[in-house]
RNA sequence: CGAGAUAUAGCGCAGUUGGUAGCGCGCCACGUUCGGGACGUGGAGGCCGGGCGUUCGAGUCGCCCUAUCUCGACCA
C-alpha cells in the first residue's frame, strides 16, 4: 500500500493539490467550518510554536517586548491613514451588533436590531491603527522614545480565495510596531528587522531568501518604504515570506503623535512596523517537502529523532525498550528532542510511513536483532538514506547528523534558487522563461506601467528591488529606458 | 465578484433506461502477524448538502438555494 501523497505525485499542475493534502495527511492543519479559516491541529501548531520562540527570543535580543491591543478598530481609526484605508477597507470583517435575540419563529437565535453600535467596530486586519492611536498617550518627550512593542495575535483579512497556511481568513502573526525620534533611526529598525527575518529563515527554516524593496505597486498601504523577504517554492512559484516597513511620518501625523525634542521643538514620530504569519508554515512545506511528506529541519522540528522498536511479541518489547529509554536519556542530555513510539497498535513499517510524512529528521530503528549485535538502524529524512552503527555513541552522532541534515536542506533549497534564477534581457525571452518558472533578473525603468503591463501579459510580479548583489545599471527590458539595476520578477503566491 | 466543476458512511469514490444504496481505506471484536503503511473471519456505521417540483415511485430528471474546490480579480 502507497503512501496516497505518493500517488498524487508532485507535477506542477497539481502542486495546490499535493500542497494541500500533504497540509492535511502530515496533520498540520484541516479547513474549519468557518469560510476561509483553518483549524491548526496539535502537530502544526508545535512547529508554529517553535517558529514563535525563535522569533520572540531574536526580537527580545533586538531590545523589544511583548504588548496587546484590541482586537476590535473603531471605523473611524481606519479612515484616518488615507492609503492605509484604500488597502485594507475591502476585505474587513465588521462588527454591526452586540446581541442576538430569540427568533421571533421560534427557530434559533436572530441578530437584535435594536443592539445596533454606534460606531461599527472592525475586526484588526492589522493593528498599525489602535496602535499609534494608544502611542498618542504614550509618547510626550523623545525621552519616552523609542517605543518598540511587537504583539503575538490573530488577524482577519477577508480573502476571496484562500488557502492552507498561504491565506487564510484568520491567521496568526506578530506584529512589531515602533516609535522613533528621527527618520534614520526608524530607517535602521525597519532593516535591522528584515535582517532579523532573513537570519531567521536562513538559519531555522534553512529556507534561502532576497532581500529587497517592494516598489510603489507592491508596498504596504500606508508605508514609505517595504522591505521583504522572498523565497522561492518548489513549484517555481515566489513566496512574500516576511515584510518590514519603513512607515516614514504617516501614522503619526494621521493619530497625531507628537514629541518635544532635545531643542523643545514639537516634532512628528517615526514609525515602523514588521510581521510574520503562519504563512512561514506554508513556505516550510512547499520549500522543502518531497512525495514521502513533510521535510522539516532539525531546528524546527517538534521532535528531531522517533525511535522505533520492532518486537514480535511483548518480551521482546520490554528489552527493547529497556535499551530506547538509555538512548532517549542519552539524546535529551544533549537537549535533542525525541520521541519514542513504543505503541503496540501500529506495526513498524506504519510507523516508518507516519514520521516520514510528518518530516522528522531522523528515524533509529531498534529490533531484536540490534540488541544482540550492538548496533542500531539510523534513517535521515531528507536523504532517505539508511545505515546501522553501533549503538555505543549514538546520541553524539545523532547530534552531528541533525547539523548536518539542518545545513543539507538549506543547501538544496539554496541550489534549487539557484538553477531557477536567470538574467534576461529582452522582453522575448522573458515572456518565454517566465513560462517555467523562479526567479528572473531583469531590467526595468522604475515606472509602475511598466510594471502593471508586465503583470497584465505575463502574470508575473516585481518581487523586490534586491538590497544586495552587483547592480550595474542598464535598459529596461520593455520600454528601453535607463534601469538603475536589475529587479526579481516572478509568479508570486 | 466573474468562469468552470463538485456535493452519496469518518476519508476517497461507484451507483446503468428512475424501482428504495454499494466498493476501498479507516473504525470495533477475535485470531495469525510485526526489519517499509500485514492478513483472515465477523461486525458497526447513511434524511444520498438543503428546498420545491415532475412521477405510482427520485441518489438518478427539472428549477431554486447553500457550501466546497480549481482558474481569474484581491492579498501576509
């Protein structure tokens, strides 16, 4: 018997298939009875977790702390920021009423007419706006500045169509929100925090990323500048895997968020503000998974290593597991993360199946057979590749092994970036590449037509202004004018 | 919101000219198994998405809802 994402195999055109099945089989997270949101389940949500601590301790060290704000905005907060409202206002959900009454009926409960609010009260699509509105009372003096507060909450965006992980109605994030004196202050936070992103994914996701800025067309409404992290997909497909925004002056002119500098002149606060989703989750499983599952690197795994005993009967299964347990004790010693699956009610080879879908990194198999040996059966997920060694040392191997496997995954993801991305000079060739997709390098004469007719042919977007690289100027590929340098097109999700 | 498709057991699906519902997986019990998703025997599980209509009779035909999926527009 198949593993059934096996037969589904990943060709392109059915990578949102497999994608979502490989979401649902690894039991990361199903579609919930409400439009649009997902139930993430326990295995999903300890990875999310994960991501949560890494990031929160990396924030911490960057001088910030944790706060909450409402999840209710008033309307009137919302119209406050003039771009900000023109890209959020579609897809808000809103809140009319406070109370619901029995059916006149008798048949369930109707929305009471008479407990209609005053002012209508908007589900946060994001926070930008309670935020600078409590910053107002917070910030008097440029002694009370910097602010820099990051909050762990929900969202809801009213998407058309959603997906898994990718867009989903609700999601969860963090917000950063900061306050600055001057324009370079804010200027370094808001990259200091797209570093922050880019170390994170390179280094816990081993998911390769650009860094760049978003043009006019792609920024935040409401930003000055976006910066962005871009990561490219198995299927070809460009993934937006984080953004810091430079906000410039915007939301504290809109709230009136003013300070009295060192010289005792009123001036208009810097602003920042930085996020990730559980959209990170869908950019983990679609940079890395294979037809066997799930591929997660050591660091974020829930569990690095699953011991399996193979036993015929219950004897066996209590030397067995007499031996795991010294091996479990052995790999927390070294705070590796273990599991030890010594349940009865599912034979080995299910279980070999199970964790591979769920892509934990390594598999030690422990039989009868390996007890009178020595020796145990050491498997690695991103491999597929088996061997037995000597027990004796185990633990200090696996630890080699998990870096390993951590720096193997990266480095696929980072050779399969770059067999994707090319440079191209002609707006022929262009259209013809862009067919296969990844990455293109090509030039473009900064105007927003111009990026709006490449998107209009070819479906394909400015993903970033590159921060990094050689970047010599050169001729838009489409209208032949002067381009600064070469920018990432791609096919986005 | 545009275009297409789908809705039958927990999941995946079949169901012929309209005649009162089936298969695989999973689940429960027992037995044999256990080094790559084991097998046998027995069993439980259904308002066929909802409504209206045609008909002696509707899972099947017609109309109207609703939900979901794929592709667009929108987006972390």
């Amino acid at each position: 018997m198949a593993i059934e994402i096996k037969e589904l195999t990943s060709r392109k055109e059915n990578y949102s298939q497999w994608y979502n099945d490989l979401v649902i089989k690894a039991d990361l997270a199903e579609n919930s009875a409400v439009r649009g949101c997902m139930v993430i389940k326990p295995y999903g949500y300890a990875i999310w977790e994960r991501i949560q601590r890494q990031l929160d301790d990396m924030f911490k060290a960057t001088g910030h702390v944790n706060a909450y704000f409402p999840l209710f905005i008033p309307k009137s907060f919302l119209s406050r920021e003039a771009s900000h409202v023109e890209g959020f206002a579609k897809e808000c959900a809103v809140v009319t009423h406070y109370r619901l009454k029995n059916s006149p009926n008798g048949q369930g409960v109707v929305v009471d007419p008479e407990a209609r609010l005053e002012e209508e009260l908007i589900v946060r699509p994001t926070s930008e706006t309670i935020i600078w509105n409590t910053y107002k009372n917070w910030i008097q003096s440029h002694r009370d500045l910097p602010v820099l507060c990051n909050q762990w909450a929900n969202v809801v965006r009213w998407e058309m169509r959603t997906r898994l992980f990718l867009r989903t109605a609700e999601f969860l994030w963090q917000e950063g929100h900061t306050a600055h004196a001057t324009k370079e202050e804010a200027v370094e936070e808001a990259v200091k925090m797209l570093n922050v992103y880019a170390d994170f994914a390179e280094k816990y996701m081993a998911l390769p990323v650009v860094k760049g800025v978003k043009t006019a067309n792609e920024r935040f409404a409401g930003a000055v500048d976006t910066y962005c992290i871009e990561a490219l997909m198995q299927d070809g497909k460009a993934l937006q895997a984080g953004t810091s925004h430079f906000l410039g002056q915007n939301f504290a002119k809109a709230f009136d968020v003013q300070f009295l500098n060192k010289e005792g002149q009123r001036e208009y606060v810097w602003a920042t503000s930085w996020g990730v989703s559980t959209r990170l989750m869908g950019a983990l499983i679609m940079a890395h998974s294979d037809d066997n599952g799930l591929v997660l690197p050591p660091r974020l795994a829930p569990f690095q290593v699953v011991i399996v005993p193979i036993f015929k009967n219950d004897e066996q299964l209590a030397l067995i597991r007499e031996q795991a347990r010294k091996i479990v004790d052995a790999l927390e010693a070294l705070n590796i993360r273990v599991k030890l699956d010594d349940s009865d009610n599912k034979k080995p080879g299910w279980k070999f199946a199970e964790y591979e879908l769920k892509g934990v990194p390594v598999r030690l198999a422990l039989g009868a057979r390996d007890l009178e040996n020595g020796t145990i059966e050491v498997a690695r997920r991103d491999t597929l590749t088996k061997e037995t060694l000597p027990v004796e040392n185990i633990a200090a191997h696996v630890q080699t092994l998990l870096a390993d496997i951590q720096e193997n995954i990266y480095q696929k993801a980072l050779n399969f970036r770059a067999e994707n991305t090319i440079t191209v000079d002609s707006y022929d060739e262009f259209k013809e590449k862009i067919e296969d997709g990844g990455f293109i390098l090509a030039h473009w004469d900064g105007t927003p037509e111009t990026e709006d007719r490449i998107k209009e042919e070819t479906k394909a977007t400015i993903r970033c202004i590159p921060l990094a690289g050689d970047t010599p100027p050169g001729k838009c590929m489409l209208t032949g004018k002067p381009s600064a340098q070469r920018v990432i097109f791609a096919r986005a999700y």
